[in-house]
C-alpha cells in the first residue's frame, strides 16, 4: 500500500467513500470492474479499506487460474490474490476475511465504453450462494473511472471463439480497445492507461437471510444486488462532468 498510494492518489485521484457503513467479521465485497488489463479495482478499495480500519482485516481477491500462475504469480498471492472457487472463498469468509468479488470478471471489465456505466454480470449468481453457505453479508460497491482509461469497442467474443481460445486459455472474449500511445489493441500491444479520476462507493451491506428468508430466492436477491449498484452508478456518472478529469 506504501508504493501504490503516491500512484493511486496522485495519477488516479482515488476515492473511497461509505466505508462507514462496512459490517464487521467477514463479508462478501460485490462490484463492478473496470479498466480491462490494469484494473485498479482491488488497489483503490484496498487502499481505502486499510486507511480506515488498519490492517487487521486482510482483504482477498477471487481471481481467475491466469492471475493466480506464471511468473507474476507469486505478487499476486503475497497480495491477497488466490483462486476463484467457492472452497477458497468460503475459508477465507468464514476466517473472517473481507472477500472481493467481480461476479462479471473479463466479460465485464472488457465492455464496451459505451456501456462502461452499466452493471452487467452475464447472468452469474454464484456469488449469493457463496455468501450465504459462509453466512456472511454481500456488500455491493461500485466504482467509476476505470472504463475511461482508454477506448474499449468490442469484448470480441467471435473472435476468441472462432481462435479456440476458450478451449486453450479458458477466455471467452478477445477484447479490441484504442489507447496510448499504440492505438488499436487485442490486449497487446499493451497501451498506457490514462490518468482517469477512479471514485469507489461501498453500499449498504445485504443480510440476505434477514431480507430474503431462510430459503431466499437466488434471482430476487441478485435482482437486489444489481439494482442497488445500478442506481449508486447512475448517481456517480451524474455527478461526472468530464471523462478522465472525472
């Protein structure tokens, strides 16, 4: 957090706000991701959640096999990065850990700019079934900003579909994007992202089985979940006058 902070405060202007409202013991963090191959995400609430509660409560990142392997693996780990399955995260919930979640993983942190404030997780709901086999609160959080450190036209699922990528690599999507200083880009040539302005708001935690009974229905409570980020993102993209200066 040290060496991120100067970077986060000063190139990205973060913000972290409704911490004030954040339940104690284990909790199930639920959001939106932006910013397609340098996401800030986990860093910008990271470092929000440390500087108001210290670092007594580690925070852990339910990431995807290729975060988690080759030669940047171990960063990422000693970081609080581990697995995305529901045998890490209940452990880590149940030891009282606070548990970061993108429910819409690539598909979401590559769509398109002009759906960049529209909270889309393509229909996946296990993260309801992981907080409530772990009996601990969903906390929506939404973030903007991220999607505006460059252009991003196309997810390019066709694409990766018509590559085999799917099959090879486990990714669905082969996202096309303008940026600097290369331009066009299929994730590579990698571009620099620009010093867009990222706000986080931390929501209202959701009790799920004091909202929604004993055997609550999955889709109502994702129905819940989604339209309480909705309309917090909604409100946040009012509130922002200009791309990138924020």
């Amino acid at each position: 957090m040290g060496v991120l902070r100067p970077f986060l405060k000063l190139y990205h202007r973060s913000e972290v706000t409704g911490l004030e409202s954040f339940p104690p013991g284990g909790a199930l963090v639920v959001s939106n991701h932006s910013g397609g191959l340098f996401a800030m995400d986990v860093p910008v609430f990271a470092l929000g959640f440390y500087e108001h509660f210290g670092y007594d409560r580690p925070v852990y990142t339910l990431s995807h096999d290729l975060v988690v392997t080759g030669p940047t693996a171990d960063f990422f780990i000693r970081n609080g990065f581990i697995r995305a399955n529901h045998e890490n995260a209940d452990e880590a919930l149940r030891s009282g850990g606070v548990v970061i979640v993108f429910p819409g993983g690539d598909y979401d942190v590559y769509r398109p700019t002009l759906a960049e404030n529209r909270i889309d997780f393509d229909g996946r709901t296990g993260y309801i079934k992981a907080a409530i086999n772990a009996g601990v609160p969903i906390v929506p959080m939404v973030s903007i900003g991220g999607q505006e450190s460059q252009f991003f036209l196309t997810r390019g699922t066709g694409l990766a579909k018509a590559l085999r990528l799917d099959k090879l690599l486990r990714a669905k999507i082969l996202p096309i994007s303008f940026g600097f200083p290369f331009g066009l880009s299929a994730v590579v040539p990698v571009n620099v992202p620009l010093p867009t302005k990222i706000v986080t708001q931390v929501l209202e935690p959701v009790h799920i089985t004091e909202q929604f009974g004993a055997d609550p229905d999955i889709d109502a409570v994702d129905a819940h979940v989604r339209g309480v980020m909705q309309e917090a993102l909604d409100e946040l993209a009012s509130k922002r006058r200009f791309p990138v200066i924020g």
